[in-house]
C-alpha cells in the first residue's frame, strides 16, 4: 500500500530524471524516497533547494549571521523541551 501521492510520484521522477535516462529507473528511485518519507519532494527536496539558492545569493555576513540565528534556535528549542516546554 503506498502512502504517496500521484503528484508527488510525477514530481519525484520528472526530478530523478536527472540521474538517468531511463523513466524507469527514475521512477523506482522516486518510489524508494517516497516509501520512507511520503513527502519527500514537496516538503523536503524542492524547498530545501529553493532556500539553498536564496542562501548562495546572500553575501556571506549575511549567510553567516543566519547560521549563527539558527544554531541559537537549537539551542533555545533544547532547552525548553528539557524543561518539558512547548516550543
């Protein structure tokens, strides 16, 4: 039983496709990602590239400062769960 989407089965090869030439085999690769996380291209892949891009644009005080904001956020989500805390 799949726990995909059509649509997310149709953006997941049309992606792979990258990797080979034949339907296929991109299809099975999609397929594979999709069995272990059924969002795997809409949630995960396709915004995780857009935001590396908005990244590679910054100039890289800026990237750093980010990087600097988000391991702070780690670290503050931690925290608060360790004292059972909703974040």
């Amino acid at each position: 039983m799949k726990a995909y989407s059509k649509k997310e089965l149709e953006i997941g090869t049309k992606i792979e496709m990258e990797h080979t030439k034949s339907k296929l085999k991109a299809r099975k690769i999609a397929k594979d990602h999709l069995s272990e996380f059924p969002h795997y291209y809409t949630k995960g892949l396709v915004p995780m590239e857009k935001k590396l891009k908005r990244i590679d644009k910054m100039p890289m005080e800026q990237h750093e400062i980010i990087e600097c904001l988000n391991r702070r956020a780690k670290r503050a989500r931690k925290k608060m769960m360790k004292f059972g805390g909703v974040f």
